[in-house]
C-alpha cells in the first residue's frame, strides 16, 4: 500500500497499478497490502443464490473485502481479527458472503493491515454459492468431530488405565494426545466458533503453542515408547537436543509474535525440521537394535512425518499451497491417535507379558526357595511364614525317623535318601488340603493342621510302618504331638516347644509311638482398660 491509494481507482484502473502475479507473495514480507483478484467467472446457478468469496485465515490486523459489481457499483465488507468469527468456518477458512446487487460481480480487491505475510496474503481465494461452502463445512464438522471423539475416548482411556499399570508410557501418551485436540481445535478454527470473542491472531498463536506442544511431546514419547537400548548412547543426547531446539523457538514465537514474526517462523521450521532428521534417527536405530515396537512406531507416525515433509516444503517455497496441506496435517494426526493407541496397547501388551513371565520365573524362583530339594516339601523357612497367623487351635506333628544314621550305614548315603524321600510322600499323602507338611531337619518332619482335622497319630503310624522302603526295610518314626494357637511367633515357640519335648518322650518310651504334649490355650482376650497377663503354662511330658 502506498498513501493516497484509493480503492476504486484501483478496482477500475487495475492496469495503471503495479500488480505482480507472478512473484511469490511471502517475499514482501511484513506489511500492508493491496491484492486483486482476475476478473471473476460467471457462477452457474439461481440468481438468487447468495455468493460467498472464501479464502485460507492467515496472520492479519484488520481485512477488508471491496467487490466491484458490473454496474460499477463497489460494495465493502471489512472486519478486524477481532470480529473475524462471524466469517470463520472449518478448515479454518473465512468465507466472507457478499452483498446482493442488481448486477454479477466482476472483481474483487482486498485490503490487508497487519499481515504477517509469512505462507502469503490471499491464500486459496475461490468464489461460490454461500450453501456449498456450508456443506463442506458441515462434512469437515464431522470429521474432526469424529477425530476428537477418538483423541478424547483414548486419553480417558490411558488416564483409567495408568494408576493399575504405572507404565511412564502412558502420561505422556495423553499429554500427546492434549496437545493434538488442542491443535485439532485450534487449527479447523473450531475454537474460533466456540469462543467469538477470541481473536483471530491470537487463535493463530494458540495454533503454534499446540503445533509446537505435539512435536516436543512427542521426542519424550518416542524416549518412552521403545526400549531403553534404543536410545542408549548418542540417541539419547540427540533427543535432549532435539527437544530444546524445537522448544525455545516454538517459545519465543508464542511470546513475541507479531514481532519478528517471520525469523521466528523460519526458526520453527528449523525446529521442525530437526524433529524430522530425530524421528528418522529413532526408526534407524530401532531397527538396528531389533526393537519390538519399531512397526507400530512407524505405522503409526509415517503418515504425519511424511505430511509434515509437504508442510516443510511449502514453508521453503518449494511447492505450490493447497488447501490438502492444512487439513491433511489434523487427518493424519487424527490417523496417528487411532494407530498410536493399538501401537500403545501392544506395548503394553508385551510389558505385561514380560511382567507375567517375570512374576512366573519369581513364583519359581521363591518356590525353589521355599521347597526343601530333596522331597519337595517345604522347608523350615517356609513353613514358618504359612503356619504362623493360622486361626484357630492348631495341632502340630514332629515326625523323627528312627534310628536313621543307622539306615544311611546300612543303605549309604543314596538309599538313605531314598528313605527321606519315601518318607515324605507318605506324609503327604496322609495329609488333607489343607495341611502343612516340611522338611524342618535331617530326618524331622513337622505336619500342621486345624485341630479338629488333624490325622490321627496312631493311623499315621500305621500308615508309615506299612509303606514298602528299598531293600525292604523296615522304617518306623516317633511322633511328638500338641495342639495350640499359633497366633504370631510366641505361640509357634511355646507350641514347637511342647511338641519337641513330647517327640523326646517318644523316644525315651522306646520308639515307634506318638506322645501328646499338653494342649495349650489361648490369653484370654483384654477386657476394660487394665492389661490382661499371660498365664504361665507348665510343660508336662507324657509317655
């Protein structure tokens, strides 16, 4: 724009003015403009149908739209990026309905205060029927409302998720997802709509804070989303310097902007550019470190990272704008939420089998700890920890092999362990589900059950005496038996105790017999505030 210009000399005169359709519009940069459009083509249509001339909303003060009518009549509409809502449909683009007149019109002159000039002035000018335009907007409507309905569903999704996994995963896959609706909201103009009174520009910036938000998220949500061996090494200080180059100029740019808006903007780019060189790094390292996860990452980001190579390209003016440019980046990102989330959930697929597997290698790692080698049944640790806390009266059973060192002479030491072995299957057997049975020394054996289901001691006996041993062998034991609570680690004490001395009596009485300790009863349960004391049990022997 020059002082003293005057629309209508321009709109009439056009041939007199310095109009230049051949150079690219970004290269005047910053500044004030005058933009005509060629003489327009006759519409097809009903007369009466109202006309609408829609173009891409780009970085402007103030706008405004002089239409020249056949009859040389000039009508304006003007409005500021303020009060640009009315005018702003999805995609986002504004379509601006002109006046009705008389006659057709025949050109159409723009005045543009404030442009940032950064993709161009007038992007993607067309002119048609005011209905068509809202159709098409109502087909956009419904995809980006199917897209945040899937960006949303997923994000709650994770959030459910997350406290019962506690995958580091999964926060930031829904900050992802935060910043892709908030771009989807801001770059359809959907936002516009929602809030009138937001301004056009400002909505612009929103637009680069959520752009800038998805490329920063998503450098930390590729260091979460593959294994650590992929990012071992100079991986990981590339992704450290990938994040602060996309971050300070997507910064600065939503602090200072307009102000030095266009080295601002070709500072975004650069950081874009960079997450592109960084994404491609991770898909070659992953598949250099055979990574589990390399084809959903790549299934699920090839289509925005090669839509964002076309964004890249017209950003350098290396090809020509299209409407497709802007809109595919939402559909791909929409794409990417739906791919990302089967990509996510087969990630975490494979982590709770690696879980489980790990859970299963420690149930048999404690179980190995737990079972003593030789019989397989418990031992002395591990019958502590299931014994002690068991309700109710218990009855515990010491069984001592008799005369053993006298059979390991007789077999050695292999039939002597035979014997164990022999020895411990017939108290398994002997014993009820239940039941605790182990190996708590040499040839001692301890057997706990409920008290009203405890096996008789003289059957056990029997039951032992009859089982067939190497060589024929005749083995008996010595069984020492008490019944008691075994309420916490006192109780197992007092109760191992007396089962002891009454296995010693077995013993002292000649062998191959049970002898019963004194049953002990339980404290008494505290009653009002004065401290209820233990009875002292005496120990009887018995046999």
């Amino acid at each position: 724009m020059h002082a003293g210009d005057n629309s209508r000399t321009l709109l009439t005169q056009a041939g007199d003015f310095d109009f230049d359709c051949t150079r690219n519009q970004s290269s005047y940069g910053v500044g004030d403009f005058w933009v005509l459009s060629q003489p327009l083509p006759v519409i097809a249509g009903d007369v009466r149908d109202r006309l609408a001339v829609g173009f891409a909303s780009t970085w402007q003060d103030a706008t405004a739209l002089h239409i020249l009518y056949a009859d040389g009549q000039i009508r304006t509409v003007a409005f500021t990026s303020a009060t640009t809502a009315p005018y702003l449909l999805l995609g986002p683009t504004i379509a601006v309905p002109l006046p009705h007149e008389a006659t057709r019109p025949v050109r159409i002159l723009w005045e543009a205060h404030g442009a940032a000039n950064m993709r161009g002035v007038v992007r993607g000018a067309r002119i048609g029927p005011y209905a068509d335009m809202l159709a098409v907007e109502s087909s956009l409507g419904l995809i980006y409302g199917v897209i945040l309905g899937v960006v949303v569903g997923l994000a709650v999704y994770n959030i459910a998720l997350w406290p019962a996994l506690r995958q580091p995963l999964q926060p930031v896959y829904c900050l992802l997802l935060f910043f892709i609706t908030g771009y989807t909201l801001s770059s359809s103009g959907l936002i516009g709509q929602w809030l009138p009174w937001l301004d056009n520009n400002e909505r612009h910036r929103w637009n680069a804070i959520m752009l800038g938000g998805v490329a920063m998220t998503l450098v930390i949500f590729s260091r979460y989303f593959f294994e650590r061996k992929v990012f071992d090494g100079w991986l990981d200080r590339m992704a450290a310097i990938s994040f602060v180059l996309i971050a300070i100029p997507n910064i600065a740019f939503a602090l200072l902007a307009p102000r030095w808006i266009i080295v601002l903007d070709q500072a975004v780019l650069l950081g874009f550019m960079v997450l592109l060189i960084f994404l491609i790094a991770v898909l070659v390292q992953a598949w250099r470190r055979r990574s589990n996860f390399l084809w959903a990452f790549a299934i699920a980001w090839g289509t925005p990272i090669g839509l964002a190579m076309f964004r890249v390209l017209h950003a350098l003016h290396l090809i020509e704008w299209r409407p497709w440019i802007d809109q595919s980046t939402v559909l791909s990102m929409g794409v990417e939420a739906l791919v990302a989330s089967l990509g996510v959930a087969y990630r975490i697929y494979l982590l709770s089998r690696e879980r489980d597997l790990a859970r299963a290698d420690e149930r048999v790692a404690r179980r190995l700890a737990d079972t003593d080698p030789l019989t397989g049944l418990f031992n002395r640790r591990a019958f502590l920890e299931q014994a002690i806390g068991r309700s109710g009266p218990q009855t515990l059973i010491l069984a001592d092999i008799d005369h053993f060192k006298r059979i390991n002479d007789l077999l050695g030491h292999d039939g002597g362990d035979e014997v164990l072995r022999i020895f411990a299957n017939a108290l398994g057997e002997a014993a009820g589900m239940d039941m605790l049975i182990a190996r708590i020394g040499g040839e001692e054996f301890a057997l706990l059950a409920d008290a009203e289901r405890a096996p008789s001691p003289e059957a056990l006996l029997a039951r032992l005496r009859a089982i067939p041993y190497p060589s024929g062998l005749s083995v008996t034991a010595s069984l020492g038996v008490c019944t008691g609570p075994i309420a916490d680690e006192s109780d197992w004490r007092l109760l191992y105790r007396e089962a002891d001395q009454a296995l010693f009596a077995a013993k002292d009485a000649g062998r191959d017999r049970a002898c019963r300790g004194a049953t002990i009863t339980p404290a008494p349960q505290p009653s009002g505030l004065l401290p209820v004391l233990r009875p002292h049990t005496r120990m009887l022997r018995r046999g």
